[in-house]
C-alpha cells in the first residue's frame, strides 16, 4: 500500500529541492513563532508566493515584487486568526480564508469571541495588515502554580529589530521636521514599524474598567490603549475616544526615542492586581514612577502554545 505524505513533508521535500528559497524564506520568521506557527505560516506564504499577483520574476530562488510586503503581512493576519483566534473584517477574514484553503493545522487553538469581536470584559485589540484591520483575542486562564512570563533570553532576541525600527524613527523624524506635539505620532510610528516588516497591536480598554490608574485619573469616561510590538510594551495612552487614546500612547511610544538608544528589558508591571514580570522598550532616562498597570499580557499564552506544539 502507498505511504502517505503529509503536507508538512511536501514542504520539506519542496525546500530541500530549493535550498537558496529555504534560505530566504527562513528570514521571515519572527522571534515570537512557535515551530507549528511558523511552519503553517511558511506553508501559507510559499503557497501564495507564486500567484500572479504577487510575484512576478524569481531571482536565486527569492522572489522579487512590489506586493511581497503585502503577502506578508497577510500571512501574519492569517497566523493570527488561526492561532490567537483574532478577528478581523469580513473583505480580510474572506481574503486569507481563500489563500489558506487546504493547509491543515493539527490542533489548532479553539477560542470564542463575543459579537462584533469585541470580549466580553471589554478588552478588544487592533493591528493587522495595514494597522487599520480590528481583532479580538481570549486568553485561555494560566494557573497561579505555573510560571508565567518571558524567557529570560527574550530581550536579547528582540533588540535587533528594535535598533532597526530605532533607526527607522529616527530618519523619519528627521524627515517630518522634528518630534513635536502636532505630528501623527500614530502614523509614524506605525509605518516605521511596518518598514521594519512588523505591526502594531493596539488593545483598547473602557477607562472605567481599569484599576490602579494614575492619581488625577478618577473620571470615568474615555479609554485607555496600551501598544505593543513584538509582544514587547511600547506605551500607554488616555482618551476621550479609542482614537484619540491611540495617539496619546503612539507620542509616549515614541519619546522612547528620542534618547540615544533603546534597550528591550524585562520589568515588573501590576497586571489585574498582580505583578508579573513584562517586556518593555525603555530608554536611558531614570524614572521616578512606574509604569502604567499592563492592559494585555501576552506570555501566559505563548507559554501555552508552546506547551501543546
């Protein structure tokens, strides 16, 4: 009888037989993919790499388009969806559901979201292609006995893409003049971080739903954002709307970098009432108070993927 092949085996074969396209696409995993997340990713970009409307030539096996960064950042969407159970809009999610047609994950994470992808508790996110796309994420609950929290070599393998998107705000300061308080603090910094092939996850909270803030914010209404990228905390701002919010947290992220570097460090933060030990992007400044209690905390899940593949 015919031995069976799986998918993930095609895709091996198919890399082996084009080594200098494995070495190329290889460069395209993020430091925060587990084995089973980067090899479904992969699948799904090599999948669509060939389709006429994203490559055009192949050079050395590394193919060259205008549209690449798009299939990327599909491909991230899509990861998304299927991993951390993000939602997005109805044109997206119909989108990277027909080009990841026929890739099989094997025990995908299952997870529930309430109407119009916003949770329950209030909490919803936003990122995705074009920073523009909304998503929703559960965290399944991490037992108080296990540990939780970033590895302890994480800051290291984040801080080469942050001295590149170091280097990307820097130039586009320079360009826009200055960093000054009428600036679109949010578009700078999100196209900074898409040139550096990443995105922003931007999670929204109603002001009235979070505890420990600051002294002087006892109004009720508005919202809070914390950004994030690459799991690592950037900043966190207050607004009278989830817009207005988002920019105030883009202008803190960005004073980040206005020192002479930026250092990716684990930290202790107060994540709905207890302390958990958090990345963040920090500059040489000392600070007298600590940071605003975190919105998100993305390592307990992690962990848990990372259990299960």
């Amino acid at each position: 009888m015919a031995c069976e092949t799986s998918e993930e085996d095609i895709v091996s074969e198919y890399l082996v037989q084009n080594p200098q396209l494995a070495q190329w696409v290889d460069t395209l995993r993020t430091y925060c993919e587990s084995n089973k997340q980067w090899a479904a990713r992969r699948e799904f970009i090599l999948r669509n790499m060939e389709a006429s409307s994203y490559t055009t030539t192949l050079e050395l096996g590394v193919p060259s388009s205008s549209n690449l960064d798009k299939l990327l950042s599909l491909s991230m969407v899509w990861a998304n969806h299927v991993f951390l159970g993000c939602s997005y809009s109805q044109a997206v999610m119909d989108r990277i559901k027909e080009m990841g047609e026929g890739i099989v994950v094997t025990d995908a994470p299952v997870r529930k979201t309430t109407k119009d992808g916003i949770l329950a508790r209030g909490k919803r996110t936003e990122g995705g292609a074009d920073g523009a796309v909304k998503r929703a994420r559960c965290g399944a609950p991490w037992p108080a006995s296990q540990k939780s929290g970033p590895r302890p070599q994480a800051p290291a393998e984040h801080q080469p893409f942050f001295n590149r998107l170091y280097k990307a705000v820097a130039w586009k300061l320079v360009s826009a003049g200055g960093f000054g308080p009428n600036l679109d603090h949010f578009e700078i910094l999100c196209s900074c971080v898409e040139s550096c092939k990443e995105t922003l996850t931007s999670v929204f909270v109603p002001l009235k739903d979070i505890d420990g803030l600051p002294a002087g914010r006892t109004q009720k209404e508005g919202h809070v954002c914390e950004i994030r990228c690459q799991t690592v905390y950037m900043g966190t701002g207050y607004g009278r709307d989830e817009a207005a919010a988002r920019a105030m947290a883009s202008k803190e992220a960005l004073k980040v970098f206005q020192g002479r570097k930026v250092s990716v460090k684990i930290c202790r933060r107060r994540f709905k009432g207890r302390d958990v030990e958090d990345l963040m992007l920090l500059d040489e400044q000392p600070r007298s108070q600590g940071s605003p209690p975190a919105l998100s905390y993305p390592f307990e899940a992690e962990q848990q993927e990372d259990a299960s593949s």
